[in-house]
C-alpha cells in the first residue's frame, strides 16, 4: 500500500447553503455533479467541499483550521483576488510574487484563511 497524497479536502462550515453558495458564485468553483447528503462537492483536483460539521465537532470552540493550510491554484490568481475584494471578502494577505507564483490569502465566511496561487505544483 502506498499514499500518494491528498485526495479530498472538505470545509466543515456553519451554513452549507451559504458556504457553498459562497464558493460557487464567489470565488468560482464548479459543482460536481453529484454530493452525498449534507455536503456539497465541487469539481477540483483534489476533490474539495464544504459539509456540515460531523458529530461532535464545535466549529465555535476555537479558530477554525488553525495550523492547516489550504491552498486553491488559480492561474489568474490576480483577477480572482480582484473579484473577492470588489466581493468586500476579508484579504488576509494582498498579493504578492512568491515561488507559487502570484499568492494571496482571503479568509471565507466560515473564517478559513485560504491561499490562492497562480503557479502550478504540477511536474
């Protein structure tokens, strides 16, 4: 058996619709064709959602995602952030030219801090 590396990433968000709405029309993801009950799937690779929190989980109990990093590839990472700002969406960190290429940081309704950037990881 071998990982070869992440295969899924979800968001566990306070109001599905909402989140979800929020990433479909703001920041433009696609939804996937399909979605398990309460949760809604977009169509990236890796697969990422947003879904309601699982059983037990506080989503008030502390920063949400403190010590992970998410990061969503955009090649035009530079009109995606212009979108979320003129959005009024909280920019954490203005864009800026790093290895990644462009990259900037946004916070999503939920309070995530999410890094967008334009270069691909891809070999």
């Amino acid at each position: 058996m071998s990982i070869t590396g992440p295969d899924f990433i979800a968001l566990q968000v306070r109001d599905l619709d909402a989140a979800a709405a929020f990433y479909e029309e703001v920041v433009g993801l696609t939804r996937a064709p399909f979605s398990p009950p309460h949760a809604v799937v977009f169509d990236t690779r890796p697969t990422f959602a947003v879904r309601d929190p699982a059983p037990g989980v506080d989503l008030e109990a502390g920063p949400l995602g403190l010590g992970v990093a998410l990061w969503l590839h955009d090649p035009d990472a530079a009109a995606l952030h212009a979108t979320l700002a003129a959005a009024d969406v909280k920019i954490l960190q203005e864009p800026f030219e790093g290895p990644f290429g462009t990259t900037f940081v946004f916070q999503d309704r939920d309070g995530y801090a999410v890094t967008v950037h334009s270069r691909t990881t891809e070999g």
